[in-house]
C-alpha cells in the first residue's frame, strides 16, 4: 500500500537530509520505490549534499529527507548548537592546596583516553599526500575497499629512502 504512494519528494528539490545526528542541506538527483543496490522496498531518493564532493552523494530512505522550511531549518540551527556545546572541552579547574590526610594517598594516573588531556598534534603535510590519504580513507571508509599486505614499499623501505636521500644532500657517507 505504502509502495504505490507518489513521492514526497521530486528531483532537483532542495531538501534537508539527516547524516549521522546533524541535518545538511541536500538535493534530490533521483528516486526511486526500491533502493537500487540492496533492493530495500519504500521510496529512496539519491541525495547530493550541499558543498560535499560527489562521492558522498548516497541513496537514503524517505525518513532521514525534510522538507526545506522554516521549522526545519530551525530545528537544523537547534541541533547544530547543541552538538557545539557537547564538542567544547571542559573548563579547566583549579588545583587546591592537598590537606595533610591526602598527601599519603597516591595520585591517580591522568586516564589517557580523556580528550581534554590528549595534546593536539598539528603539522605541515604536503598537499599531494593529504589528497592521497583522504582518497585511502574514503576507499576503506565508504567504499569498502582494503589494500592486500603486505606491500612494497612498507614503512622500513620510506624511512631508508628518506635516509639516503637526506644523508646524500648533506654530504654525509653512511651504511646501511
């Protein structure tokens, strides 16, 4: 019965569509009564997220697609604070003088899986590598893709290439 409905949606209309917990703007591309890779029944539509590449574009069920309004577009604002507020890390609290009961005690070990406490790491890739590992990750990630191990060259071979090279710019003679 719910199969021979007319969409509530039709192509290259502008929509709002959930992806994980937030709401994106999206376009229709296409639709369809069946989902055209697993054969799932109910109306899904191709949707192509607005200022993602081409290769997010992803068939969705009708129930993740809004329409694009007002009180959506509000409700997208809403859970967009919302994730902000959860994605701030903690303030940071004062360290109080130890009484004289608790300096005997022994002092917690920080828990390595707070990531307040993690340091953030931040350095200079170049471009041509970062595009190669956004393409691996979204080959693993999306398209479920793996690379055969292992593989030549492995992580020894770079790191001796890297050597020689930088060894035969400073003039240096060393044996590997």
């Amino acid at each position: 019965m719910a199969q021979n409905r007319e969409h509530l949606f039709k192509e290259n209309e502008r929509i709002l569509c959930y992806h994980g917990p937030m709401i994106y703007e999206a376009k229709i591309l296409q639709y369809d009564k069946h989902h055209p890779k697993t054969g799932l029944a109910g109306p899904h539509y191709l949707i192509h997220y607005k200022g993602w590449k081409n290769t997010w574009d992803e068939w969705v069920e009708e129930t993740r697609v809004l329409k694009f309004n007002e009180a959506n577009l509000n409700k997208q604002k809403l859970i967009e604070e919302t994730m902000n507020k959860k994605n701030k890390p903690a303030v940071k609290k004062t360290v109080q003088e130890t009484s004289s009961v608790e300096k005997g005690k022994k002092r917690r070990r920080d828990r390595s899986d707070d990531p307040v406490k993690k340091p953030k790491i931040i350095f200079n890739m170049p471009e041509p590598l970062r595009a190669l590992l956004v393409q691996d990750w979204e080959n693993i990630n999306k398209s479920q893709l793996s690379v055969p191990l292992p593989r030549k060259p492995n992580v020894a071979d770079i790191i001796d290439s890297y050597r020689r090279l930088r060894y035969e710019k400073s003039g240096y003679q060393e044996s590997f």
